[in-house]
C-alpha cells in the first residue's frame, strides 16, 4: 500500500513537472512571437521615416568574435555593432547560440531556428588566409556551423562564392531558419544589402525547405552539379561559334564576288 501510494506521489510530481515546462514553454514561444514583432514594427519604422528608437531589439542575443583581420571602416560587423544591433564577444566568452565558424561540421537549416531563437547566433569574423592563427579554442561554443554555397554581393567580393561578410552570414542564416524579414533588418543598413537575397533568393529558398544539414549539403550538391552541366553546355556553344562565324565570312565572299 505504502508503495502504490509513493507511487502515485511520483506520478503527480511528474505530471506537475510536466505541465510546469510546457507552461514556461508556452510563456516563452508567446515572449518570443511578442519580441519579434516589436522588431518588425520598429524596423518597419524606421523605414517609413516614423518615430521609432534608435535601435531596434532582437528577439535574441546577435554576437560577433572580431578578430581583427579586416578592415575597420569595411567590416559589416563592426557597423552592426556601432548601430547596436550586433554585441562584440571577447575571447574566452561563451556563446550558448548557433555559431557561424570555419570549424563547423554540419550545416544551418531549419533544424537549428529553435538554437537560434532561444540562444542566439554569432558570427566568428576572420579571415580564411589567417585560420591556422586564428585561436578558435578561445572562442566556447557547443553549436557551431557552417553556411551552404552562397554568391556574395558585399562590394569587396561581390559576385564571388562563399565569400560572405558578416552581415550576409547572418542574412543568410535567418533566412534559412525562417527568420527571413530580421535578415532583411541587417542587410537594409548596407545599400547594396537587399541585393543579397535577391541574387540567392533560388539558393535560399532551397536550402529553407530542407529539413536538416544533411538535406542542405545535398541541395547544394545537386544545384552545383546543375550549374557544372550548364557551364559544360555553354562551352560547346562557345566552341562551335567560330565555326559558325567562318561559314558566315565565306558566304559574304561568295557574295561580293557575284
């Protein structure tokens, strides 16, 4: 009897633990959809020229690691950072979000919108010529990531693969976890900002429908292999053109010579 009854206590304590975490669950997705659209409305704002504050707030923590390994007056970081948008971390500072870095293993997706809406994402802004340098064990995190194939539009490496500046990896981190309008918050303080989901606006909406890294690598895999068989096709016609060209000079001879 004295075991059914400790029984039954553990049973209700469950159920209460239970009911305790999708009450805070429920507060927190509310607090959550709250925040977002406080930031939409605030943007939205500040677009219209309407009063509006100054700075916009997240839903979530948005960080940046600088190493310092590019240009102070050209890193779209450091300009979210003046703007208050983005908060610079030091090394040996802990960031619990997703982490967008070289060291990554898996790929964002839509799998990773609840890391990122709880956690945050940060960026770990440094230069791909300097990684042996760079002290990545300084920098703690237990979500890193890395980012599909993605044409840049940042007019240092405009039109060049995979060579994001931070504002675009976070753009493109947004929208692919179904964030896409707090992208578009980011990228509009840049003037050629919009551009870059209109360039990858095919890209992006690819990979926002996989389910999971996996799928991501996948995608990318295959519209890279599209664009090698495009490219081949575009060869041929190239290498036929000449011919077709001396074809056209020799009937304009025979012509003349008529």
């Amino acid at each position: 009897m004295g075991r059914n009854k400790q029984a039954k206590h553990h049973g209700n304590k469950a159920q209460q633990d239970s009911k305790r975490k999708n009450r805070q669950k429920k507060y927190s997705e509310d607090r959550f959809s709250e925040d977002l659209r406080v930031a939409l409305e605030e943007s939205e704002a500040q677009e219209e020229g309407a009063s509006a504050p100054a700075v916009i707030t997240f839903p979530f923590p948005v960080a940046m690691w600088d190493l310092e390994h590019c240009d102070p007056k050209k890193c779209t970081g450091r300009k979210l950072a003046r703007l208050g948008l983005v908060k610079t971390l030091r090394l040996q500072q802990r960031f619990n979000g997703l982490i967008l870095s070289p060291m990554g293993t898996r790929c964002v997706s839509k799998e990773d919108r609840n890391i990122v809406a709880q956690q945050g994402l940060a960026v770990v802004d440094c230069s791909w010529a300097k990684l042996e340098e760079t002290p990545f064990g300084k920098m703690k995190g237990g979500q890193p990531r890395l980012l599909p194939y993605l044409i840049a539009t940042n007019p240092i490496n405009y039109g060049r693969p995979c060579k994001l500046s931070c504002v675009e990896a976070y753009a493109a981190t947004l929208y692919i976890v179904g964030f896409k309008e707090l992208g578009l918050i980011l990228l509009r303080k840049f003037k050629w900002g919009k551009g870059f989901y209109e360039l990858n606006s095919e890209l992006l909406d690819l990979y926002a429908e996989c389910s999971n890294g996996a799928e991501v690598v996948t995608a990318q895999n295959e519209y890279l292999e599209k664009l090698r068989l495009e490219d081949i096709e575009a060869k041929k016609i190239v290498q036929k053109t000449p011919v077709r060209m001396k074809l056209g000079e020799v009937a304009i001879m025979k012509h003349n010579l008529q």
